[in-house]
C-alpha cells in the first residue's frame, strides 16, 4: 500500500473494521512516500493495527502548522485530532476515486443491511464473501438497467454456485429444473432463495434438486440407480 485510498481498499478485502485502525504520525518518514508501513508492499491490515502516515505529501494545506515545534501544547489532542481526520481523508479518498457503478453499488448494499430487501435478504448477503458480494451486487446494478431475464439468473448461477446445472422446460417456458451437486444444507438453501427472489420473475416456477440428479430419458448418465431422484 502507498496511498490512502488503498488502505480503505484493504480494510474491505480484509474485513476489517475502520474503527479499529489508528492514523499516527511517524518519526521518521520518506518525502517521496504517503505510507509507511512496515515493508512495501503491504496488502493486508490486522485488527488494531497503527497506520503511520506523511500529513505532508498531500494534505500539506491542512497540516502545515498542525506539529510546529514551537506549539508543544496538547499533545493528546493533536493526537487524536490527527487520527480522527485522517478517518475522514480517508473516506473521502475512497470515494474520489470510486466509478459511477462502484457508488450505486454503495449505496445498494447500504439499501441491504437497511432491510430493504428484507431480513432474509440481509442474513443471505452476509453468507457471501466480499468478492461474491461485489458480483451479486454488479448482477442487480444490471438488472434494474436491463430488466430481469433468465441469462442473468444463468450468469449468478454460474459465478456463484459451483457444480450446477440450469434446465429450462421446452414445453413450459416459466418452468426451471435446477441441479446443485452440493449436499441440501441451510447455507446453500439461503443463497438459492436469495438468488431466485431476486433474479427471477414471479411468473416463474423453479425446482430445485440437491446432491442427486433427476433422470431425463436417454441420457445415461443421469439414469444411474442411487444416483438419481424421481420428478
């Protein structure tokens, strides 16, 4: 990490909260430099961890007579001042630099733990990682442009619940058959109600088979005794 920006960024990857980090201002730091971590190419922060910080590579303007040494007065005060701005710099790097999709998606998620998808919706999202999170969340940005339709559904499906199989009926076009090869358990019932409710239109009816596939006629392989289940 070299910027501050970055440190939001990795706070995120992370999971780690902005309130447990502390900005101090170092001893000893480079002019060429904003960050001084421990070694270069930092990537990660830990839980309580003290971000050492040059005030003077960018923000020269707020903080040049902020430690004059001839103002020793309040040193806990400055202190934490620092600290407290440097919070505030960082979330406004943060969104500076952020893409018009990145912000709705902000705002999007803010909308998820505010329950107003509902408390199922907000339980459901929690279950997935930062990084499933962020294509869910490019998935609904998506939706609300082009409206719903069952290639996006197909598309979450594929990036975000392994070893499965989407069969769409001949005979009935709101019909869907959907094969998990995963074992029925809560977590992977939640994600999948998530995704029907929020990907699918009502119109249409889904069923969905866990860990043994249905049989479909001529088609070997899905035929096998104790390997398959009736429909």
């Amino acid at each position: 990490m070299n910027y501050l920006w970055e440190v939001m960024l990795a706070l995120k990857k992370c999971g780690v909260s902005e309130k447990s980090i502390r900005f101090e201002m170092p001893r000893e730091f480079s002019a060429y430099m904003e960050l001084s971590g421990s070694y270069l190419n930092q990537k990660e922060i830990e839980e309580g961890e003290i971000i050492e910080i040059n005030p003077y590579y960018r923000f020269y303007n707020i903080f040049k007579d902020f430690f004059r040494p001839d103002q020793k007065e309040f040193p806990k005060l400055k202190e934490n001042l620092f600290h407290l701005i440097f919070h505030q710099l960082m979330q406004n790097d943060a969104v500076s630099g952020m893409s018009r999709e990145e912000y709705y998606k902000k705002l999007l998620y803010q909308d998820l733990e505010d329950h107003a998808f509902g408390t199922q919706a907000k339980e459901t999202m929690a279950l997935f990682c930062r990084e499933e999170q962020e294509i869910l969340l490019s998935g609904l940005l998506k939706q609300y442009e082009t409206g719903s339709s069952l290639d996006m559904f197909k598309d979450m499906m594929e990036a975000l619940i392994p070893g499965n199989i989407v069969y769409h009926s001949n005979q009935n076009s709101y019909e869907i058959l959907i094969y998990i090869g995963q074992k029925k358990e809560k977590e992977i019932v939640k994600k999948m109600d998530f995704l029907t409710n929020m990907f699918l239109e009502l119109p249409y009816h889904v069923d969905i088979y866990y860990e043994y596939h249905f049989g479909i006629i001529e088609m070997a392989e899905t035929m096998e005794i104790d390997e398959i289940i009736l429909c």
